[in-house]
RNA sequence: GGUCGGGUGGCCGAGUGGCUAGGCAGAGGUCUGCAAAACCUUUUACAGCGGUUCGAAUCCGCUUCCGACCUCCA
C-alpha cells in the first residue's frame, strides 16, 4: 500500500494523496442507477469508471467494500416533491406493477454492465429494501433539530442547517445565488425555506408504493435512501462518495447535509465525480432523448449510428478520455477506438506465443511499468495508462517480427505487465474470439492455404483470404505463421 | 442571469512553464508471390489579443465561442 496515488477530490477541488481511513481498508460507496427504465451509455460510463477505480485500489491490495445502490422507490417525476412518482408512472404506462418495473429494469441493468465486464460491487442495496433505516435516519434528523414535520411529510430545514454547516461545500455556490435562482413554488408550499427537501413524503391515495411511518404512510425522499445505506455499510464516515457530476449540486449536496445534520460528521472523506458523455456536444441524457441504449450501440441499430460495437470497444474507447473529461460520442471516434482496441488485443493474443531470443533484453520493461502506475497513481489517469501500454504493443509486435531482442526475465515481466494493466486494471478482455471448433476450423483452412502457397497455387490461395475477409476474417502472414482475427 | 468547466493538428484525446503523449486517418519506406498485418520514417496543433518570463499550449488579464449545473437524469 506503499502508493503515491493522489486523487481529485471535489469537496476541495484539488488533487490529494489518498490515505484511507482505516488502511488497508477502504469504504467506498457510489450512487447507483434508477431503475425505471433502460440504463443508458451515459450511465454505463459512469459505472466503468468507478469499476476501472475499484479495480486499481484493489490491485494496489486495498481491501475495498465497494456499496453501489439501486434507486427502486422515491424517486419523482419533475422537482418539488410534488411530480409523480417514476416507478408508479411507468408502471401505469406499462401496465406492471412497480416492483416489476424494478426487477425488469435492475436484470438489465445488470446484464449491460455484465457485458462491459465490470465486477459486481460488494453490496447492493436497494432503497426499498432499507426503508427502516431510513425511517430511523429521518428521525435522528428530526431529534437534532434540522427537519420538520408538515402534514406528514417531513423536510429537511436547509436555513437552520446553514447557521452550523456550510451546505454548498461541494459546489462553492453561494447560498443568496441559490435562493435568488430557486424557482416559486406554485401553489400549496409546505416548506418553510426555499432550499428545503423532503426527507419522506406523505403518500396520496392513489400511490401505491408506500409504507407505514411515524408521520403516516409515506415513502421516503430521494436523497435519504444513499445517506442511510452508505452509513449503514460503511459506517458514518467512510473514505471514497462517488457518482456523475450531475448529482453534485442537488443529491449529494443534500447527502452530505443529511449526514452531518444527523451525524455530526463529513460522510466522505474523498468526493469523486465523473464527467458527462456528450454527443455533437451536448450532454447525453434522458430527457434530452440524444441517448443511446447499450444494445443500440451494440447492434449499431440506431439513426445516429453507422454501425455497431462490441462492449469492449466502447469500454476501450471511455478509459481512453480521463473521467473527469467529458468524452463526446461520434462514429468517427468510436471507428478509432475500436481499430486501436483491436490492435491492444492483437498484441495481446500474441503474447504467449513470444520466445526469448537472447540473454539481455533491448528494452527495460521496469522504466515501463514505473510509467503505468505513475499514470494510474496520477488521479487513475488511463489514458495516459493506455498510451504507454501501446509502447508495450509495439515491444510485443517487435519481438515477434524477430526485430527486438527479449530474454526470459523481461517476456515474463512483460506477460505480467500486461495482464495486470490490460486484463485486472482496465478490465478489457478480447470479446471478439472464436470457440474451440472455431479455432481449429480456422487452423485448417490456414494449413490448406498455406499448401497452397507453397504450391504456387495463388489462385486458391487468394480465394481462401478474399473469401474469408468477405465473412470479416483477416489472415495475417509473417515468418512464425499466419495468424488471424475478426475484423 | 448566477456558478463552474472548457476551446489542442483531418477526428478522438493526454499534457500545467523548457525535453513538443497515444490511438485513428494521411504520406513515404522495409517485409511479402501479391496484399494485409507488423515495423521504421514523416506532414497537419495548442480559439484570438495583450501581459509576466531567458523561455508559455501550460501562469495573469481581456475578447470570443462552447458546454455543464442552478429543474428529473450518471
């Protein structure tokens, strides 16, 4: 644990070295989706993006409980509390009940992510599945003297909060800003102030997901469900708060209220925020309907597409911009990426069959992997990760070409190398391989060719390549052999 | 309107004071029966203007354009 990672932490808008709290150990919770409808890319990057900081912390052996939610219940339509709730409305529209919504969109959500070979966070709670500690949390809030009680909704008193607390920590807004650019509520305003969220809000007859309360049948607010999760598993203080940067302002502003209004405590030591994906430059999102769905992206079945990607592509293609980039999506982009995907994994299809050549390698493999972690420690900089990792392309490539001199010390360092920073840390494996049979069908057609050559035969030698780079097979002949790959 | 973040070569995208990432695309070469792949070499940059400095894409100021948040969204 001996690092220098620094990382970027929002709460003081800088780069901090990363000490956890209670090294080895590492608590970090990361605010999940809303399961009412088709996850979509903007949210997978998100997810890939903590699974890529998830998976370095605990290369460098931190043990990392990694708390990422599902937002199954509470969360409204529109704002003020008073728009419909999202699990009801879609229910209606699709005739299911709303845990169905949940079940159907939480599996697919699940499958999407599986598919960009992130790895499972260690707990996964849901909101409906913790209404209790919500209740007691919302209590607590109200015991210290920060929420109210109106007609059985509870609010949480932003103005009393900010005589003690400094409630725009996350974003330095300043608080006469927010209250001049805080919309009038229409009509029957229960709050007292301006900024003032629900904690649980009164259920009205006909909603149907609700639950039993100290104030009467309700479901609790939206920002709650994390603040009551996160401490639940990760105790009151915990060392890493992460989510889109599009929470910052509203939800995790509010989170950290909750929290330090109810446990006298910072939630989070490091707040890590992820930027947006953009298409022609705007922000990719729901509302706007510039979104695509992963399986649309996949199959390339969409107006905005020429043709699809495979999982790993469009993985490759989000860690080769740094998190807090935002990264715009176009076709021209996604082509590059997957060429350079492809080159990745061709090198790394390559590895195994290398031999060493000599007693002294002509390259340090050391020099390289010092650049990799300075890279990763740099505040998970895969990008740059990813530029040293094609040097480590061109070394491969080289040695196969009989070109550069390698001995056995330096190949095995360089096998670990590659698997540690290709396959463990940035999670890309090559999803475009053939089965068994697959493989030694290919071997054959290869042996026939190659008879064929060697026959003079160029005829049917160029049938095979043409027929197969027809079906998006490319042979690729050098002196060790012809090897192929789907284009 | 307020707050914040940006404008890097044909495209994407790193880079915070000098040693001018990387991928894709383009050009030339090596290899090859030819091609592809691979390898080598190579052309296009830091929005504009001014300032600080021996030296700025990088710091400061102004101008301009774009985006995000402030309202549901990762």
């Amino acid at each position: 644990m001996d690092n220098q990672l620094v990382l970027y932490n929002t709460l003081t808008r800088k780069k901090e070295k990363f000490e956890p709290l209670h090294s080895p150990f590492v608590g970090m919770y990361v605010c999940g989706p809303t399961v009412y409808s088709d996850v979509h890319l903007g949210n997978c990057r998100t997810f890939v993006s903590f699974d890529l900081i998830f998976r370095y912390l605990q290369h460098l052996g931190y043990k990392v409980r990694y708390v990422r939610n599902i937002t199954d219940a509470g969360h409204l339509e529109g704002d003020n509390d008073e728009g419909e709730d999202k699990f009801a409305k879609k229910a209606k529209l699709e005739k299911l009940e709303p845990m169905e919504i949940v079940q159907k969109y939480t599996l697919g959500f699940h499958e999407v992510l599986r598919l960009f070979n992130t790895l499972p966070p260690s707990i996964e709670p849901t909101a409906t599945g913790h209404i209790s500690e919500q209740i007691a949390m919302v209590q607590r809030i109200i015991e210290q003297g920060y929420a109210y009680v109106v007609n059985g909704t509870v609010y949480f008193d932003v103005e009393k909060y900010v005589k003690e607390y400094d409630y725009t920590i996350l974003t330095n807004r300043k608080l006469e800003d927010m209250l001049n650019n805080t919309r009038e509520l229409n009509g029957q305003d229960e709050k007292r102030g301006r900024l003032d969220f629900a904690l649980w809000i009164k259920a009205k007859p006909e909603h149907i997901m609700r639950w039993p309360s100290p104030w009467g049948v309700g479901f609790p607010g939206w920002h709650i469900e994390c603040s009551a999760m996160s401490s639940k598993y990760l105790g009151d203080q915990f060392d890493i708060h992460g989510g889109g940067m599009d929470l910052a302002a509203t939800h995790h502003t509010n989170e950290i209220a909750q929290s330090q209004a109810c446990n006298h405590t910072q939630p989070a030591k490091y707040w890590m925020h992820t930027n947006m994906l953009t298409v022609n430059g705007a922000r990719m999102s729901k509302s706007a309907g510039n979104g695509f769905l992963p399986h649309e992206l996949f199959s390339g079945n969409h107006p905005l597409l020429s043709r699809g990607y495979s999982p790993m592509a469009v993985r490759f293609f989000m860690l080769q911009a740094h998190y807090r980039s935002t990264l715009d999506f176009s076709n021209e982009a996604l082509d590059a990426a997957d060429k350079g995907f492809k080159r990745l994994m061709n090198a790394m299809a390559l590895l195994p069959k290398l031999k060493a050549t000599a007693k002294k390698a002509a390259f340090k493999v050391d020099e390289l992997r010092q650049r990799c972690y300075a890279a990763m420690n740099d505040d998970f900089n895969s990008p740059v990760l990813i530029a040293e990792l094609f040097e480590a392309v061109r070394i491969i490539n080289s040695i196969h070409d009989g070109k550069l001199a390698v001995d056995e010390q330096s190949l095995a360092d360089l096998k670990t190398l590659m698997q540690h920073f290709v396959h463990d840390i940035l999670g890309l494996i090559d999803d475009n391989t053939g089965s068994d049979d697959f493989e030694r069908l290919m071997e054959m057609i290869i042996a026939l060719r190659n008879e064929a050559k060697l026959q003079k035969d160029y005829a049917t030698s160029d049938r095979i390549r043409e027929g197969l780079s027809a079906i998006g097979i490319q042979l690729k002949d050098s002196k060790e052999g012809t090897l192929w790959n789907k284009v």
